[in-house]
C-alpha cells in the first residue's frame, strides 16, 4: 500500500493558502538557469516539438526529461527549476515543448492534449536512439504530470527499460474534476488565464486554416467545456468535451503503472478535487506511491528562503531510490 505519509513541509510565511501557494510563484519565482541547446524533433506526422537541453560538464548515461503544463513551456520555473537541481546531481536534463509551446506555431491544424501522450514517447525514444542514455526520469507538472503518467501507463509494454521512475506533481488525473474545480468562482481567475492564452492561438490558427479553425465570437467561451466542445474534441477526435475528459484522464490508466511512479498531489490545490487523488488505485499498484502533503498549492511547493522548492528536492530524493 505506497500511500506515503504526507511530508512535514512548511510554506514561506506569507504563502498562507492554496491560492498564494500556487500563484506566486508563477509570477515571482525567478530561476538562474540556460539551456545549453535547443533541437528540433521531426514527429511522424509532419509536425514538430522542440527540445531544451542542458548536457552536465562530464558525460552523464543519466536524463531527466521534464514535461510542462497545459499552455506552459520549458522556461517555466518548475521546469528549469528541475532541470537545475538534477544537473547539480549528475544527470543531463532535456524541457520539451509541446506542440505550438515553443515559441512558434506548430504546422498541424491539431494542438496537443491530455489525452496523446505519443509526443512524449518520441522524445524518449529520440533520447535512447540518439544519445544512449542508460537511466531515464520522467517528470511531469499538471498536465505534464498526465502525459507523464500516461506515457508509460497507457501501452506498459513499449516502456523501454532506460526509463526508471516517473514523478508527477499536481496531476489532474480526473479530467472532469479539474474542470469542475477551476469553474467555480473562487477560480475564476484561472480559468479566464487559460482561456486568454489558449484565445490566442484559436485566432492564429484561424489565419493559418481558414475554413477548418473558426475563432469568430470566441470572446463569449467562458468554461472549459465550452471551449472543449467547440475545439479540443473536434480537432483531436473525441465526440464532446465529456468523451474527451473521459477518455484522455489518466486515472483510469494507473493501474497498468508497471514502473515506480510518484504522484504528489496538495490537499489544497485549487485545481483538483477529491476525484483526483487515486487513493484505491495507490493500495492497490506497488508501483503507484501517492503522498498528498496538507499544504503545496498547484505546482508551488515553495520552501522559505531556499532556491529549490520542496518538489525539486522529493523528485530527486525518489529517482536516487529507483534509479
């Protein structure tokens, strides 16, 4: 039964909810860390992601391969804040982004989505073929955090043995959860953040595919579904948003986990509910350990007057146990 005890972890003073916990870092937290290169790998499809890497000074077998969240990229803090503290333990570290994240438009009328894990197994894949590494982790935040899980969940039998661990944070494993919690009015401001962002690429890929993308009165989209309907589902194949958070939530998969996986998800997190904490499938996988700290926020886990966070220091903590 790998559901961990909570950890004794202590929030900067004045982080004092969820809210702040996951807000302000968003905004302030500021890491020094550059990649070193970035590369361009060509999907089976025609499209693209592009890859940050940052290779240790003495040659490293050992990649952590760090996956954003839903309209994030691989500057974000969480993503370079990870990638600095396992290069000061000896791995390479590689921030991808998905599809249309990177700073240009992907070529493709589709986007990317819960529910297609396909670019991330290239990526890894790439990363063995190319580059030989020997001992992989995969770490994913919120939406990365599915991807994450998904990409060895979903078909455990292409999971090449390279890949060791795999460390999600904040993970809205219940798709229909995390929308339910970020409509109602208390996170309103999220959700207007995401819909603004997502708005802006629905327009431009409305010049690029006229015809197939109709962004006119996308203004009046004020849910998640409503966008989910109108986009996500069409484009990528799902009926209605309702098939599509059915079908593309990770939940239902982590039963087929057949390497150690770490899910930490904050009690506090305003982006989940209870439908997202897979405490049953935890008592039941030996490979799934589920630890749920009181405090953390959504992708916050900031610690008082210290550089790395909370988060930064467990995922190191469970790849050195399973590497």
């Amino acid at each position: 039964m790998p559901i961990l005890t909570p950890a004794q972890y202590k929030t900067p003073l004045l982080q004092f909810n969820g809210h702040l916990q996951s807000i302000y870092p968003s905004i302030f937290r500021k890491v020094s860390f550059v990649y070193a290169k970035r590369e361009r790998l060509e999907l089976p499809d025609g499209d693209f992601v592009d890859i940050d890497w940052s290779v240790a000074k003495k040659s490293s077998n050992k990649l952590v391969i760090i996956t954003h969240g839903l309209e994030g990229d691989s500057t974000r803090h969480y993503v370079t804040g990870m990638a600095k503290i396992f290069s000061a333990n000896g791995y390479d570290a590689l921030g991808w982004n998905c599809r249309s994240c990177s700073g240009e438009m992907n070529r493709l009328v589709r986007f990317y989505h819960h529910g297609d894990a396909n670019d991330l197994r290239s990526v890894i894949q790439h990363a063995i073929d190319q580059y030989g590494y020997q001992e992989i982790v995969l770490v994913g935040f919120s939406m990365g955090g599915s991807l994450t899980l998904r990409a060895i969940a979903e078909f455990p039998e292409w999971v090449p043995p390279q890949v060791k661990s795999a460390i999600g944070f904040s993970v809205p494993c219940s798709l229909k959860g995390s929308v339910d919690a970020l409509s109602t009015k208390e996170n309103n401001i999220y959700l207007k953040r995401f819909l603004r962002k997502l708005g802006e690429k629905i327009k431009l890929k409305a010049q690029l595919f006229p015809g197939q993308i109709d962004a006119s009165n996308y203004d009046q989209i004020k849910t998640f579904i409503e966008f989910d309907n109108r986009y996500t589902a069409p484009l990528h194949g799902y009926d209605h948003a309702l098939d599509f958070y059915e079908k593309a939530s990770v939940g239902p998969l982590l039963h087929q986990l057949k390497i150690p996986s770490l899910i930490v998800q904050a009690l506090n997190d305003p982006f989940l509910l209870p439908n997202c904490m897979p405490i049953e499938v935890a008592k039941e996988n030996p490979f799934l350990f589920l630890e749920m700290p009181q405090k953390g926020g959504h992708c916050g886990f900031m610690l008082q007057g210290q550089l790395h966070t909370w988060a930064e220091n467990r995922a190191v903590e469970f790849a050195n146990n399973y590497c």
